[in-house]
C-alpha cells in the first residue's frame, strides 16, 4: 500500500511541477509579456513588451512581501538613479488584492504600474528585469538587498550593477 500512495504523490509533485513550467513558459522566450497594466495616479496605461529607451529596469513586488518592503528603499533609489541615467525604470506592484496594490504603489509614487491579478506571473518576489527596448529580456534576478541605500553614488552603482542587472 504505501508504494502506491509514494508513487500517487510522486504523481501529483510531478503535475504542480509542470503547471508552474507553464506558468513560466511567457519569460522562457526571454522576452517580457505582452500586457499592458495602469500606472497609478496618471489615468496611463504602459506596454511591458516594449520600453522608450534602449535599456528598461522593471522591478515586480508584492504588498504582503516583507522582503519587497525591506527592499523598497533601495529599489527607489536604484529606480531614480536609473531615470538619471536614461534607462527607463518601472516598478510593478501586484498579486493582491487591489486595495493592498494601490495602498503599496503610492509608496514607489505616481507611475507605479499596477498589476493586482497578476497578469505578470512571478515565480518569486522582488524579481528584477532588464530588458531592451523590444522587450528582450537580458537579465532577471530574484531577491533584492535589504538595506538603506548608500550615499556614495559609486556604491549605489555597484548595487545596480551587481544586485538588479544594470550595464
């Protein structure tokens, strides 16, 4: 009996397995996903398949994410840093309910896009994307630091580069 009930959860791990295969299946091609989510506070809707310059910072989060929220002052930091350079950096706040999105999106301020159904699945958050300027996906990282942003603009460089992807 218990050779069948081992090899009937084998079963099951298998299928939630590749379920989240194909959940995954839109970022395997390496490009981001063709939807369009509202930015808060501006009545837009922004495109994430394409970015108005050749290089975009796309950071996902969520509201129920302690470590999104720890990370939350770096990643406003490297966003603004990132617009001073040229690169068009977005942040994406979703995979709650729309209160919790729309309370958690005005921290990151107006322009934040939101995404409370998820319609960019994640396999984990924070994630950090860069891509280019046809959507082409040239780096995704999981996890971001958790600290205050430096005040030496050559550390916050290194965190660009290092922690989410930035050339």
């Amino acid at each position: 009996m218990r050779p069948r009930w081992t090899a009937a959860l084998l079963a099951a791990i298998a299928v939630a397995v590749a379920a989240g295969l194909g959940r995954r299946a839109a970022h395997s091609r390496g490009v981001m996903p063709d939807i369009r989510l509202a930015a808060l506070g501006t009545g837009a809707t922004v495109a994430l398949n394409s970015c108005p310059t050749p290089t975009c910072l796309t950071v996902y989060v969520s509201p129920w994410c302690p470590h999104c929220r720890r990370s939350g002052p770096v990643i406003k930091a490297v966003a603004q840093d990132a617009r001073r350079r040229g690169i068009t950096a977005r942040v994406i706040v979703g995979n709650d309910s729309e209160k919790a999105v729309r309370a958690y999106a005005a921290h990151f301020g107006a322009g934040t896009l939101l995404d409370p159904g998820a319609l960019f699945s994640q396999d984990g958050v924070p994630t950090a994307y860069v891509s280019d300027a046809q959507g082409r996906i040239q780096s995704k990282i999981f996890g971001l630091p958790e600290s205050a942003p430096p005040d030496d603009l050559a550390k916050l460089r290194e965190i660009e580069r290092r922690d989410f992807g930035l050339p």
